[in-house]
C-alpha cells in the first residue's frame, strides 16, 4: 500500500495520473479527525495487485475538495455521498444535489461527523427531487415503488415511456439509509463481525471477510494459508447458492415456473450443506479476525449432484426457444459502458471485462484458472450465462481447496493486542467486488469503517442497460443485474 498526503489542489493531477495508468477508483471516505476533516481516496490495479491511498486534510470550516466527477463517473457519486453525511463539498461537481439524504432531512445536519448528535426532526421536503422530465407526443411517466411486491429492500423507478418503449429510467435509492458505518465506531474488530456478517444479508462470507482482512491488514495479524482456504470454501458456497437462486429466478420471469421449483430445489440442498458445513445456512459465524472454522468440510458428492442439477436446468432453460429468444439482446450493456460506468462482478463479466479480485487482488497464494465465459455481449443472457459458467467454476475451486486442507477445518493465526492503523480488505463476492477499509485508535478499536458493495457501482448500469427496451422486461432485468438495496443503502 502507498500513502500520499495531499493538498486539495494537487488532488486531481494525482488522481489522474494514477486513472491513466490503468487504476480505478474503489473507494472515497469521509473522515472526521476532531480538529479537522479528512479525504480518502482508495485506487487500485491489478497484475500486480496494486494499491494507493491520496489522503487530502480540509479545513473544518469550509471543508472542499476539487471533484474529480470529469475523471471518473464513480467519483461523482462517492462525492455526493461525502457531502450528503459529512458536509464536504466537491467544488465544480456537475450533479452536486443530495444523494444519500433525501429532501426531507434537515438542512445543515450531516450525520457522520462526531459532534452531530441525535437526529433533528424531519421538516417539510426540500423539493420537488429533480426528476429528468421527458416530453413529447405520447410520453407519460410510469412510477413504481419504493414499496414492492416482495420481501425486497425499497427502491423508486421512474418510468418515461412512449407506447412501451423506454426512453429514460431513474432509480432512486437510499430509502433505509441505515447508519451501519457510523455503528462500527467504538467497537472492538470482534464486536464489528456482527455489524460486517449484516450489511447485505445474501453476503455474509463476502462482507465478512473483507472486514477481516482490512482488519488484519491494519494489525499486521498474520492469517495461516490453512485459514484463507477455508474463508474461500465459504466464499464459494456463497456464490453458488445465489448463482442458482438467480438462475431460478430469471427462468420465473419468463415463465418457465418449473425450472425455478428446481433450482429452489437446489438451493435448499445448498443452505442445508452451509449448515452442515458452518452452523448456519447463510454462513454466519464461521469467518473471524485472524482465522476461520467450519463444522465439516463440504460433501464433494453434494457438490457433484448440484453441478449436474445445474447443468440439466441450464441446458433445458436454454434449449427452450422462448427463453433464448426473451434473454437473448435484452438489454445489452456494451463493454465501453460498463467500463466507463465502473461496474463489476457478473455485470462486468458479462459485458467483456476481465474484473475479478479472486485473480487481481487475491489473499489466497494460489493460483485458480480464471473463467471463460462464452458470451460476452451484455445482455441477459450473457448475465444468465456467466452465473451457469461460474458455478462450475466455484465447484471446481472449493474441490480443490479441500483436498488441499486434508480435513483440516479450523485454522487461526495470532492476533495480538489491538493497536492503531488503518488498512483494506478486497474480497470477490457473488455481485462482485466488496471493499471495506478500516481505521483504529491506538487501543485497537474501529474509529472508521467504509464499505463499498458492488452494487454501489452497478446501479447506475440498469437504466443505462434499459434504454430502449420495453417496461415489460424491466423486471428480467433488474433480476439479471440483481443488485442489493442493503449494500447500497448503507
């Protein structure tokens, strides 16, 4: 890791410098120091696993920095958000309105600064929110949500369509902003697993173990090899059971209701593997600083009949043809704007990007082949695809890995009294890359956690991907991008 204090005025030639290099932009946090502000901004590479941290000191009282929104697309949002909870402003933004916080919070109060205290009273809506207005001959608008018809978290779509041809989608988020970083703050690493096993309840392994390994990185703790195989099984198993739920549930959406029976099917048989293998379905439990533990080691026959169950169900989704003919071009996310978006994980892949953080950012010394995938076209079959393809691949590795641990199923290296520091964790997870990054005081306890979810990245890809598609395949798209509102709505 390199570390550079900067100016705010040398923040964008720094920060170009490191994007023409090939560098993306991971991360930007706030902190609130006490006697001042404070900028981080995360960028990493790949081949060879590269990272920079530019930390840029404000001025309490008109804390500003140059928005880099005309270098990175990301950026722009990362800035909004800063500004919405810590009240530091991105001078010559293009978009500078609220993001996190909708237009009836208060004026003035930013919830993340140290001396903000208890939330004032909402007041009336600082408003209207400054939807884009379509006008013409035969447009009209299409609202839906935030409350949805299922056990989701709340998002608003606004629809401007002209017969049923989408010209214009606008997502809104951030309905549930729950404060989850601002909860870190003051507890020991151990006391955060609970927080990290939470953020997005699909994620357990992928958010906890990037915690843990900026946990580690901030101490310096050593974690035994025996250690990082294990954390990858659980990885692995995460990706599966999501990979076939999704599957299951892209075939529903064009209703093909029995193929999903059975990839539910096969979903039950995965959560009953977790348990055997953690203690609990959804994997909680089983990844902790410095170590992780497992009751039992996967079944490779489990594993073996659920490669086949999905194989068969892929195979008989695709040799349907009014599901490869309702997945084929739906909408299609080109490669250059899913680069220029900063989107990750399946999305990424399935639009020809090679991003993945299990190769160009890995904790595992091993080396695992990387996936090729057949269909790079970034549409929804390339989206559907790409989950079939990994869960092959997923099968393969978490084999492997456990011969490698040769029944070994717990393993924990030392970890010493808590000291100050700060550092990163990059993790693959199912969606894609997870990135948390820690600060501790010198008694060792969490003074800041910032956590980005993939979908933070790939939200603003949806309606990009949905433009000139109709608003009955909204909902196949949105389940073959699949992002979380709880990841997002931190």
């Amino acid at each position: 890791m390199i570390t550079r204090t900067l100016t705010p005025a040398e923040l964008p030639g720094r920060a170009s410098s490191l994007l023409e290099r090939g560098f993306r932009l991971a991360l930007v946090a706030g902190h609130d120091d006490g006697d001042r502000l404070r900028a981080v901004y995360l960028f990493t590479a790949a081949a060879p696993d590269r990272r920079v941290e530019l930390h840029v000191l404000l001025d309490p009282d008109t804390p500003e920095v140059p928005s880099l929104a005309g270098l990175s697309f990301a950026a722009g949002r990362f800035e909004r958000e800063m500004h919405d909870l810590f009240g530091i402003v991105p001078t010559g933004h293009p978009l500078p309105q609220r993001l996190v916080r909708h237009f009836h919070w208060p004026q003035g109060w930013y919830p993340m600064l140290t001396e903000a205290g208890d939330p004032p009273e909402f007041g009336s809506v600082d408003g209207p929110y400054p939807f884009r207005t379509v006008e013409g001959p035969g447009v009209y608008e299409i609202p839906v949500g935030p409350v949805h018809a299922g056990m989701i978290g709340p998002g608003h779509f606004r629809f401007s369509v002209v017969g049923e041809t989408i010209l214009n989608l606008k997502a809104r988020l951030w309905f549930v902003h729950r404060g989850l970083e601002k909860l870190f703050h003051g507890r020991t690493p151990g006391e955060g697993i609970e927080l990290a096993e939470r953020v997005s309840g699909d994620t357990t392994v992928g958010h906890t173990l990037a915690y843990c390994l900026a946990v580690e990185d901030a101490q310096r703790w050593p974690v035994p090899e025996d250690a990082q195989r294990i954390r990858a099984i659980l990885l692995e198993l995460e990706r599966l059971y999501n990979h076939i739920t999704d599957i299951g549930a892209l075939c529903n959406d064009v209703a093909y209701g029995v193929l999903n029976a059975h990839c539910q099917r096969v979903r039950e048989r995965l959560l009953r593997l977790n348990d055997t293998v953690t203690g609990h379905r959804l994997l909680r439990g089983a990844v902790h600083p410095g170590g992780a533990t497992m009751a039992a080691l996967p079944d490779p026959h489990v594993l073996a009949a659920v490669g086949a169950d999905a194989a068969e169900i892929v195979d008989l989704a695709l040799s349907n043809t009014v599901v490869a003919d309702r997945f084929t071009g739906t909408a299609p996310l080109g490669r250059d704007q899913a680069a220029d978006l900063g989107t990750l994980g399946v999305v990424a892949r399935a639009s020809g990007l090679d991003v993945d953080a299990r190769h160009d950012h890995p904790f595992l010394s091993a080396e695992f082949p990387r996936t090729t995938h057949s269909r790079t076209d970034g549409d929804v079959l390339s989206r559907f695809l790409v989950r079939a393809e990994e869960i092959t691949t997923s099968i393969a590795m978490i084999t492997s890995l456990s011969d490698m641990l040769g029944g070994r199923t717990t393993a924990t290296g030392p970890v010493t009294s808590g000291t100050g520091g700060s550092g990163v964790g990059i993790v693959e997870g199912w969606r894609g890359t997870i990135v948390h990054r820690v600060e501790l005081t010198g008694d060792g306890r969490l003074s800041r956690v910032k956590i980005v979810d993939p979908s933070f990245f790939n939200w603003p890809a949806l309606p990009v991907a949905l433009a000139d598609t109709i608003v009955p395949d909204f909902p196949l798209t949105n389940k073959s991008f699949n992002l979380s509102y709880a990841g997002n709505d931190l």
